[in-house]
C-alpha cells in the first residue's frame, strides 16, 4: 500500500467522490460544518441484495478508518454484491485539528441519543431516509489498546461475522487478547458481546443508535493507534473484506 498523505478534510472528501463516482457510487452532502461538507455515498443494486452501512471518522484522531474505505474504494472492493451506505467522514473539523472531539470539542459518537451538534442531527436526518441495513460496521481506533478488537450487536443472534474478522485482523495486527477491553469484560480474544442494555444507557454512540433503529447486526472495530499507520489502514481493510465475504456467503 502506498503512504498515505495527509490531507484536510475537503480535500480528503473530493478525492473519495473521485473514487466512488468512478466505482458507480452516489455523492449525497447531507450538511456542512465550518466550510466542510458532510458526505455520504450510496451504491444501490437491482435485486434483493444486503444493505451493508460503513462509517468512519466520527473521532477526528483515528485516521486509518477513513483511509481504509478510501483505498478501498479506489481497490474495486465495492461490488454489486451488496448495496452500500457509506459515511466516511463525520467529524471533519476533528480531522482537521487531530482531536477526539469536534471543534466544540463535543464527542460526537456519545451523541446520538439526543442529539446536540450540528454534524449528528444532519447525520441522523440522513439515516432516517434511508432503509434498514442487514449489516453495519462502524471504523475506529484506540490509542489504549495493544492489538485489534471489536465490538458485536447481535440481539437476534444472526450468524456472527466475529470470528472471520478476528482471524483476518491476525494477518497484520496483533489482537487485544485482555479479559477487560475498554471497561468491558471481553467474551472471547478479541471480541466484546456487551450484554447490558443499551436502552439504558445516559449517552449512546452510533453504533448503539444504528443497533436500536436501523440493522440488527452491528459491529464496531478498533485497530490499535500506537501501531504504523499504514498497518493499521491494512488491517481495517482486511477485516471488512473477511466481514463481507462471509456475511455473503
């Protein structure tokens, strides 16, 4: 994979509607903020197949995330299999100054269940257009962690896509093998099942909000911050290729 270059975030969001203009996507800005176009981009294809939603950068210091779909995109990885949603850059003023947080330093991915900043409400305006999702990955990083996790949604206990992905993350990142993962106990090497609900939480991410209105089946991985850039954008890249290849299976 080639280095990435640092770009701001109107320059990152024209070089991914270059790409997926190319691979047959649809550009759609569902708002601004500070100048910076919020984007998202829908691929539908005739016949019944799965609705797959990906998103990335909604913490503006985990940048793998959203390089991983851009060199995806650019990959040919986004085939008619699946039709796709894709939201790469939610927090682009938190992109743009390296933070966690936004410009108002709000942590967007706890504000979903009342929304408050401006990019969520625009964010969830745009999710309640469009129909339920059959899978949905959210992209992030920890800067606390030694190796790649993730977390699984799964109330109706669909097939897990967890073991695919844990096996595909192994091929270019350690794997955080804790028995507490951020908080939480883990339930295998690797994978958080949170079993509490999620009703009951003060403050939801996304990740949450997608589970309760728009797809029964959801995951969120982390890749490792303290590992190289370019190994973590690998493996984001190799565990949504392992999650929809066997998600389709």
């Amino acid at each position: 994979m080639p280095p990435v270059t640092p770009l701001n975030p109107t320059q990152f969001t024209r070089e991914f509607e270059a790409a997926a203009r190319t691979a047959g996507f649809k550009a759609e800005s569902y708002g601004e903020i500070h100048g910076h176009p919020l984007a998202a981009y829908t691929k539908r294809t005739r016949g019944q197949r799965p609705r797959v939603y990906l998103s990335a950068g909604i913490h503006g210091d985990e940048p793998a995330p959203p390089f991983a779909l851009l060199h995806l995109m650019n990959s040919g990885f986004f085939t008619p299999r699946c039709t796709w949603f894709i939201c790469p850059l939610i927090n682009p003023t938190g992109f743009l100054q390296a933070t966690r947080e936004n410009h108002a330093r709000a942590d967007l991915n706890r504000d979903y269940k009342e929304p408050a900043s401006a990019e969520v409400k625009a964010h969830v305006k745009w999710l309640q257009r469009q129909p339920n999702f059959d899978l949905v990955i959210c992209l992030h990083e920890d800067w606390e962690s030694r190796g790649f996790y993730l977390y699984e949604l799964n109330p109706e206990n669909r097939p897990t896509l967890a073991n695919a992905m844990i096996a595909a993350a192994q091929l270019t990142s350690s794997i955080e093998t804790a028995a507490v993962i951020d908080g939480r106990e883990s339930a295998e090497p690797g994978i958080i099942r949170p079993v509490s609900d999620p009703l009951l939480r003060e403050t939801w991410p996304e990740a949450i909000y997608l589970r309760n209105f728009h797809g029964t089946l959801t995951y969120t991985t982390e890749t490792a911050s303290a590992l190289p850039l370019d190994q973590r954008i690998a493996t984001h890249g190799a565990v949504l290729q392992a999650a929809i290849e066997e998600f389709c299976r």
